[in-house]
C-alpha cells in the first residue's frame, strides 16, 4: 500500500466536537478539514457508525478520513446516540431515533462556515446501510452516497435471516454488538460523567438477540430501514460495492436493477472489509476511487466517474479449496447496465446423480436425502469478516451427507455472472423442513470448491411474511436462488450441485430431522452464463491501494483468529469452536490499552436436533492512567422442537471490583423455523 502523508491541502484535525441534537443531546464526532476551510469551504463526507471513533475504529478512520481532507474534504466520523462519546442508549440497529440524528447530523454539517453546504455519505457495514436509509429520507443536503458491504433488505438478505433460515451469524453479530454496547465512553473526552454514561448503557442496551429472535418473519420490523420496501424512494446517486466473500454482494445487483437515479456497481474478491485493505486481494485504490465519485457529484468536477460501466465485478478463475485465500486470481470484467444482455441461461436438468445437458432426456425418479447435522461443520461464515480463514472448505467434506450431483467433464471453459437458479419438484416428510444447495467447481484432482450457496425455509416458499406448513407427502415447487457470483470454470472441470436437509451451524437446523425427495425430469439448475468479451480488455485499471499514515498500535498480546472442528466420536459430539481476539494493544497516540477476546462454540450431539447448541463469549477492556474498565459478556442459544432458549450474563469491572452484574433467561417460540 502506498502511505501518504503529504497532500494538497493541508489538515487541521478536531478530536472531539459536540453536535447538538433537537432535543439537547450531543453526538460526539472527530473531523479532518483543510485548514483554510473557514476561508474556502469545502464539501463534507460523513461516516456515522456506533463502533467508537475514540479507540475501536482508529486504526480505519486515520487511513481514510485524513485521505479525503487532504483532497479537498471535511472528513466527519459521527458516533450514533449511545456509542462511543455520544450520548444516550443504542437499543437496536437501524432505529428511527438514528435516522432522525442522521438527518439532523447532516443539517449541522451543512451548515457550518467550512462547508458548502454539499454532504456525502459513505460507510462500510453499518455506515453502509444507514447511509441508503438516510438517502431514503431525502434530506437536502445529503448529494451523493458510497454505501459498501450493505443490504436492501434487512429480512431476506442480511446477518440474520437467508432465505427464512437463523442463520448463525444473527448470535454471532447480536453477541459482538451484546459486548460493544457495554462499554464506556472515555473519561478524558466526557469528564466525570463517564461512568453515570456507562451504568445508563449497562442498563438500557438489552439484548438485542432477544428482539431478533421475536421477529422470525417479514414483519414491519425488519420492513423498516428495508429500502427495497421503496427504491423511488432515493432520489441521490448511490455507488454500491462489495466483496464475493462477503455476505452482501447481492444486494449490488439489485440496487443497480432497482434504482432509478445515477449509480455504479462494485464487486472485488474481497470479504467484509474496505476494498483499499481488501483480503482476499487483489485490493484496489479504493480511496482514490471514492474522490473520482466525490469529485464528481459533491464538487462537480468531472473526472469520468460515470464514464465507466454500471458494473464492474471481479471474474475469479479456479483455485483450490482453502479457508486462507490471500489472493483470488482473476480478472476485471465490465457490464454497462444491469440486468445484462450479455449473460443468458443454461439450463442443466436433475437427473440421477447428475446434471444433464441441455436437451438430454430424463427419466424422472425420487431421489431421497436427509442429512447429518455434521453437515455445515466446513462451510465457514455466512458474511466473511476476518478473511483468512472463516472461508468454505473442501466441500468432499460435506458431500457424504448430501445429494450430489455433477455434471460430465467440461468441454470448453465456461464463465457465469449473476445468480444461479435451481427449480425443485419436491416433497417432505415434516412440516417444517430447509434445504441448503451447494454449487462446486471441482477439480480434475477431485477437490470441490464451493462457489456459491443458499438456503431456504420451505415453509417460506411462497412468502417469507406468511410461511406456511409443508404437508408431508405432496410436492412442491420449490425455486432457491443461490448467490449471485463470477466465476470461470475451465475445461475438465465439472460442475456439482450438493442438496442437503441442514446447513449447521451457518443456518439454524429445521425442529426434526427431515427426509426430502427430489423428483427429476422436472427439477432443474439454470447457470447465468456469461461469455469472454473483448471489451473487458479496455477498462482502466484501478490505481494500486493508497492511504493515510496509519495509526501506530503497539502489540502487547498478537491477535489469534482460530477455527477448530473437533469431532469427539467416543461422546459423539460434534464442536465447531472460532477464536476470534485482537489480543491486547497500546493505541499510542492516545495511550489507551485495549484488550477484545472472542471465543464461539457450535455444538451438536449425534444427530440430535435438540441438541443444537451456540455459545460465545466476549472480553473487552480499556485502561490507562489508574483507568482500568472490562466488561464480559456470554451468550447461550439452544432449542427444542417447539422453542429456542435464550440465555445471557453480562458482568462489568472497575478495575478488580465487579461493579455490574446481570443475567437474561428468555424462552421464545419457533415461528416455522
């Protein structure tokens, strides 16, 4: 990466100002601005996400906010009402009290002498959904929107339910943000107060997972900050990007289909992160990127930002299975609108244990398949955060309990864009049932890498709003739209497509163990297939990955980022255990130590489905000067046939006095889940 310290404009930065809200609260921000801004006012760039701007988001916001700056920006990182040095109590994502402060944040930064009045949006993850909700809001001075890792629709296509499945990451995310929500802001930006704040979020946050779990459809609560509800809605330009190996890519296609104002489409190799540090590489110029963009509709210098097409994504080529990619080979490929009329179907029909060519006769028959709950143990995370090594692995692990079937070895390389389709005729034996579909390049050394998935509540086939019971024994069409993807698959390879009944511990198994019959001759897998086009060849290529001096962290403790299948056959316990800790670090500009562990564990007995069971378990500290905070918290989710079980601990330390101490026990009904 290029480090640059040195800039156009020279940068005053503010560690701390207050923005004052409607009604007397304050939201805490840090701002990076052209020190002759007063004199020359420049637009401005919010970033506004509850992950701490003082400790937790440094090493990120010294990269980029100072970049922008130096370019010509007011750089503005806002903490949400009750994180960080904000004030208040954050109870859920995504509230309409957020929003609200969004707006509200956007009026104050409009309105200061250094600004001109112009504002745009840009954020990863969170920051990247609020800023399409806020978009939606249509405030004034809200122009432009960079919105990275993010979704449409908070139900069908986000951290806790895919295709009407819990999916495991809605513990794992409720858990990280159970932990977050509990720390303190600093002393030395909120004086004395620091603790009255902290005691107000150890008592008011919740348990998040508990309202999640409370809503297992498409209700009005997850319709809420769903732009899908209505696209017309934003009226700003929007440029969506994301990663293959995170769990948001979809959600690009469909803005870029559903939107009607200027916008632009990005889709690297990348997991969960920022594509200038973008892993699995390569990763891009991110930054410079975003000013093309900004330079464009908050200045209106035109730099070709909208000369380029629609969507740009990059086509992985083959590799083998790994859960520790750090490159993805491949190229970029360009499409000027989405849908395209570049990529067209190709349908393969099911048939007994494997997938016809077009146009080869069937003989229909039942196939049937009921999987082990082993199977899901190598599927890695629903959203890659912390790529390597959270990634799928050689999917002939899973195979054994699934039902496989591949295609003949191919003649002549073959290349997809978009999503694959497959079409069931199929019945159950339960009333509630899933199904988990797997599609795999695998390799003439027989090594199947996972190229896409999904999953589907098949009681959710008709709506995910008004699921309704399967009854056993009829059959069903069933349509499973996998993951969009772009992928090459080279000749000699063939194609397979794995069925399984579960999908633990990346999605919540059904009640009871599931017996599904797949019926051929009208059951079927549609590939998007996308032929090499000579223009790819002249897009302009990304400039390589630039930033800010980043900030200087000592290393106490080295991170460790751990995942662990242990299979105790003597107990016949089945464990999937992930460490994920940052270990301990000095942030030396502030001199603050901080200290975050993570310790996961998925466990099931045998083929016992009430057996299934999540635990994690967070530590966070800070300390410096004779400040000394930590806060523990542990989550447990089980179920039975009827009702999940909840359980939670949340302890609080003053340096070694235990000053807070609470425990939740919850029992929520299965909602056709």
């Amino acid at each position: 990466m290029q480090i640059t310290s040195t800039f156009p404009h020279e940068i005053e930065h503010h560690e701390n100002v207050w923005i004052p809200m409607p009604d007397g609260a304050h939201l805490a921000a840090r701002i990076w601005r052209p020190r002759d801004a007063t004199e020359h006012p420049v637009p401005a760039i919010l970033e506004y996400i509850p992950y701490r701007k003082r400790d937790l988001t440094r090493f990120n916001d010294e990269m980029a906010h100072p970049y922008f700056a130096g370019h010509g920006y007011a750089s503005v990182r806002v903490d949400l009402r009750g994180s960080g040095e904000s004030d208040g109590v954050l109870r859920d994502e995504y509230l309409q009290q957020e929003l609200d402060d969004g707006v509200d944040v956007l009026r104050w930064i409009a309105a200061q002498p250094w600004c001109t009045g112009s504002v745009g949006m840009y954020g990863i993850s969170w920051g990247g959904f609020n800023g399409l909700q806020i978009a939606a809001m249509q405030p004034p001075e809200l122009q432009a929107v960079i919105t990275i890792c993010s979704t449409d629709d908070r139900y069908a296509d986000d951290v806790h339910y895919m295709g009407g499945c819990l999916l495991g990451d809605n513990l794992s995310w409720a858990s990280h943000m159970f932990s977050q929500n509990t720390c303190p802001p600093d002393p030395a930006i909120v004086g004395d107060r620091w603790r009255e704040m902290w005691f107000e979020r150890l008592e008011g946050s919740g348990l998040w997972l508990e309202n999640w779990l409370n809503h297992q459809r498409r209700d009005g609560f997850w319709k809420h900050g769903s732009v899908c509800e209505d696209y017309s809605a934003i009226k700003c330009p929007i440029f969506a990007i994301s990663g293959w190996a995170d769990g948001y890519s979809n959600a690009v296609f469909r803005l870029l289909a559903n939107l009607d104002v200027p916008r632009r489409g990005l889709i690297g190799p990348w997991s969960h992160k920022f594509p200038h540090i973008g892993v699995p590489g390569p990763a891009i110029g991110f930054l410079q990127e975003a000013l093309r963009w900004w330079d464009h509709w908050l200045k209106g210098i035109d730099r070709g930002a909208m000369d380029e097409p629609m969507l740009r994504v990059w086509m992985q080529d083959s590799v083998g299975p790994t859960t520790m990619y750090q490159q993805r080979p491949g190229r970029w490929v360009g499409e000027p609108s989405w849908p395209s009329p570049n990529v067209t179907s190709q349908e393969h029909r099911l048939a007994r244990y494997f997938l016809a060519e077009p146009g080869q006769p069937i003989e229909p028959q039942g196939l049937r398949i009921q999987s082990p709950l082993s199977v899901g143990l190598f599927a890695g995370k629903w959203c890659s955060y912390a790529a390597p090594p959270d990634l799928p692995h050689d999917q002939r692990e899973e195979d054994g309990g699934a039902l496989v079937l591949e295609t003949e070895p191919l003649e002549e390389q073959l290349e997809i864009l978009g999503p694959p389709v497959i079409e069931l005729d199929l019945e159950s034996d339960q009333p509630v049932a899933m199904l988990a579909a797997r599609l795999s390049d695998v390799g003439e050394n027989h090594e199947a890498t996972r190229v896409t998935y999904g999953v589907l509540n098949l009681t959710h086939r008709d709506s995910h709003e008004t699921p309704s019971p399967l009854e056993p024994g009829r059959r069903y069409r069933i349509r499973l739209q996998l993951n969009d993807i772009a992928q090459v698959f080279p000749a000699g390879h063939q194609l397979r497509l794995s069925l399984s009944t579960s999908y633990w511990p990346l999605a919540w198994p059904p009640p009871e163990p599931v017996q599904l019959i797949v019926h051929t001759g009208e059951s079927s897998l549609t590939l998007p297939v996308r032929p090499p086009r000579d223009e790819d060849r002249g897009l302009r290529p990304f400039e390589a990955p630039a930033a800010a001096t980043p900030l200087q962290r000592t290393r106490i403790e080295q991170p460790e980022h751990e995942w662990i299948v242990i299979r105790n056959l003597a107990r016949d316990v089945s464990t999937l255990k992930v460490i994920n800790t940052e270990g301990v670090y000095r942030i030396d500009d502030i001199d603050t130590q901080i200290e975050e562990r993570c310790v996961e564990k998925y466990t099931h007995y045998d083929n016992d489905f009430d057996s299934v069971r999540g635990e994690t378990r967070w530590v966070r500290g800070f300390s410096r000067d004779g400040w000394a905070v930590r806060t523990v918290t542990k989550t447990i989710l089980r179920s039975t046939k009827t009702h999940f079980h909840l359980t939670a601990d949340l302890d609080a330390w003053e340096g070694d006095e235990r000053v807070f101490v609470r425990t939740w026990s919850r029992t929520i009904p299965r909602d056709h889940v």
